[in-house]
C-alpha cells in the first residue's frame, strides 16, 4: 500500500496549507512583491494549462459520447433531465441561503463605521460592476439562447466563456455523425475518440503539477487579500465574519440537504464516497475558483471514480459549468439580505420570493459574464430595489467566498451527472484507487 502523500488529494491539501503559509509570510516580511513576480506565474501557468484543454476535451468527448447514442431521443431525454434538475437545486440552493441568512441577521452586526468605510473604500469597483451587469440588463430576454448559437466556431473556441457555443457546435456535429453511413462516420468519430483519450493523459500529466499550481494560487490569494497590511484584512474578516458564516453554514446545508437526498433518491451513493472521488476536482475549484477552469479534472474524475458513462459526463457536465451556480446563487440570496440589513431595510416576503426568482434567472443568463457572481448580485439587488452601492459592503471578502462555493458549484456539476447517469442506466461502480496517487518513479 502506498504511503498517504502519494495520494494526489493530500498532496493538493498540503499545497494549499503550504501557500497559505507561504502568503501570510510573505505579508508580514514584506515579500509581497516577490510572492507576486515569482510565484504567481506558476499559478497563472496552471489555470492557463487547464484552459487549454478545456474546449478540447469537451468538443471530442461529447462528439463521441452522441455519436454513440443513436437514439437521438435520449438526447432530448437526458437534456430535459439536466436542465430540470439543475433549476431545483438552485432554487433550493436560494431558499437555503435567504433561510440562514433570516435566521442569523448578519447585516444587523456590521459596526457603522465598518460600513462607512467599507462604502468608501470600494466605490469604484460598484461602479465597474454596475456597468457590467447594466449590459446583462439592456440585452433580451431570451438574448442569452441567442448566444448559445456561434457565428464562427473558432472565435467560440476562442474562448473559454463561451462553452454553451463548444457544447451547441459538438451537438451539431454528434448529430450529423449519427445521420450518415457508419462505414463515412467511423473514421471521424475513432479521430475525435483518440483525441480524447491523448487528452485524457494531457490532463493526468498537468495534474502531477496540481500542488505547485495550488501553491501559488492560495499564496497569491492572501497576499491580494492582506496587501501589506495583514492586520487591516483581519480586521475586515472579523467585521464582516457574521456574514461569511453565514454563507457557508448555508453552503454546508445545501450540500448536506440537497445533494444528500439527490443521491438517496437516485442513485444510493454515499455523500462520504462522493467526495472521497472528486476531491481533487474540489480542491482545484477551490484554489482557482473556476468551474471552467477545473472542468477537465472533473470530467476525469467523475468518468474514472464515479463510474458516469462519457457520454453523459460530455453533456451534464459541460453545460453544469456554464449555467449550474448553487453555490453562486445561495451567496447571492445571503448576501442580498445581508446589504439590505445593514442599510436598515427590511426586505418584505414578496421580495425575498423575487431574489428567488430573479437569481435564479440570472444564473443563465449572465453565466457567460467574467465576475458573473457579483454581476449577478447587482441585478439581483436592482429587482429588490436596494441600492447596489451595498455591494461595497461585501466586496473585501469576496474572494474567499468565491473559493468556497465554487467548490460547491462543482459539487453540484458532479452531482447531478451522478443522478441523470443513474437515471439513463449510464452509472457504473466507484473506483478510487489509483487514480488518487502519483506512480512510482521505478
């Protein structure tokens, strides 16, 4: 039996607990501009790597995955089925988090002249963030279907934001296989399959980087959050600490409740086991708190670990990037609350049923937008009629958040492949052995 620090999950925990220490370090001593000319490009490097093979591994996976369903019915099924349970966790991910965040009040905590300041300190980036999510607002309604659908698909390819455009073009072309003669769509499709397995090994070679990657991430994540002033940003924390629990008691919850029944329900798996799999998916979206970024990691772990066929995985996953925001959306209705109680509002029970509504909207809609979480928030709080200039209260600790429930939202992406697997009898047995360590140098 292999040693414990062979295992790829421990030794991504002890990069994180290492740049961690590394970032309070350097805060202290000063090192802050080292740690940012010569450790961030070892982040940037990774997350880069990761992009990269991201549009990739989508395009071949789900080419091959339709190509070999035939019945174009089970497309349409198994769409329907994603699309519907991802609404429901993320409108119970809403209720959880307007649910918490009444209970526990946090806004009615926060120190006047902690919301004086922190209202001045971040004017401007309100401003940037209400620009942006006015253009979310001035484009149709349906403008975000309209999206979907690429003018060229080597500009969609471009881009990693614009993943809903790689999975309508791979559709297509699945499609198009499966309504030729075989013995003309064989040689396209064993192309698009040797291309996904070469990317497969690309993602297990860019893996062995992970703790270095999540090294510099966290390092970098906690010189930007303390600057030279370690105690100011503790400071901060301890003033805005009511409101961070709650949005991870509510982030606990919903995992616990939600996903929890989802497993009893359709599949019998354990929560335990469940993350014992994906764990490295988890911590990755945890240290790049991007969900694109770590699609690949989750792909691989939720097809090798979970026992979920490619051919579903190459769907539910995919678009679970782009639109499936749990942990976004419960964070939105937390913190929502939380800035109309801290400018003394009391939010009716007809506006809080409007959070519900509208985040959960804006979770599509604006799924494409860079900084779509805070962008969301801002519409969120224009529906509700509370100033968005709130935003400022919650925007010094948004960084640490945006970690965890991206984490989660990645959480959920798995989650709900393991339950539309199950479903269309695509689910096989768990396996966690030795995809969770490194080899022997022998």
């Amino acid at each position: 039996m292999k040693k414990w620090y062979k295992k790829l999950h421990w030794q991504i925990i002890i990069g994180l607990v290492l740049g961690l220490i590394w970032g309070l370090f350097s805060s202290v001593a000063g090192l802050n501009e080292f740690t940012s000319e010569y450790i961030r490009p070892f982040g940037d490097i990774f997350v880069t790597l990761l992009k990269l093979i991201a549009i990739p591994l989508v395009l071949a996976s789900l080419v091959v995955g339709i190509s070999n369903l035939n019945d174009m019915s089970k497309l349409s099924r198994m769409g329907g089925k994603t699309i519907g349970i991802y609404m429901i966790t993320t409108t119970l991910a809403i209720v959880i988090g307007l649910t918490v965040v009444n209970v526990m009040q946090p806004g009615k905590t926060l120190p006047l002249e902690t919301r004086t300041s922190l209202m001045e300190s971040y004017t401007q980036d309100v401003g940037d963030r209400g620009e942006a999510a006015q253009e979310v607002l001035d484009r149709g309604n349906l403008q975000f279907i309209v999206d979907i659908v690429p003018e060229n698909f080597f500009e969609a390819a471009s881009d990693n934001g614009n993943m809903l455009q790689v999975v309508f073009v791979a559709i297509l072309l699945g499609l198009g296989i499966v309504n030729i003669p075989l013995q003309k769509g064989e040689p396209l499709i064993n192309v698009f399959d040797s291309l996904n397995e070469v990317i497969i090994k690309i993602v297990d070679l860019i893996m062995k980087t992970a703790p270095y990657g999540v090294f510099a991430l966290m390092a970098v994540v906690i010189v930007d959050l303390a600057g030279d002033d370690l105690g100011q940003a503790l400071n901060l924390l301890s003033a805005l600490g009511w409101y961070c629990l709650a949005v991870v008691i509510g982030l606990f919850l919903h995992v616990l409740i939600v996903y929890s029944s989802l497993f009893k329900v359709f599949s019998k798996m354990k929560l335990r086991d469940f993350f014992k799999a994906i764990q490295p998916a988890v911590l990755l979206g945890f240290s790049t708190s991007s969900s694109a970024a770590t699609l690949p990691v989750t792909m691989e772990r939720v097809e090798k670990n979970l026992g979920v066929e490619e051919e579903v995985s190459s769907f539910v996953l995919p678009v679970g990037a782009t639109i499936n925001m749990d942990g976004t959306s419960l964070y939105q209705a937390v913190a929502a609350v939380f800035i109309a109680q801290a400018l003394g509002m009391d939010l009716s029970i007809a506006q809080q049923l409007t959070i519900v509504i509208t985040a959960t909207l804006a979770s599509i809609g604006a799924a494409g937008v860079p900084g779509a979480g805070i962008i969301m928030l801002v519409i969120v709080l224009q529906a509700i009629q509370v100033p968005v200039e709130g935003i400022a209260l919650i925007l010094g600790v948004d960084r640490i958040l945006d970690m965890i429930r991206t984490a989660v939202n990645i959480t959920g992406d798995a989650a709900v492949s393991v339950a539309v697997a199950h479903t269309e009898g695509k689910l096989g047995a768990l396996h966690f052995d030795e995809e969770d360590e490194f080899p022997d140098d022998e």
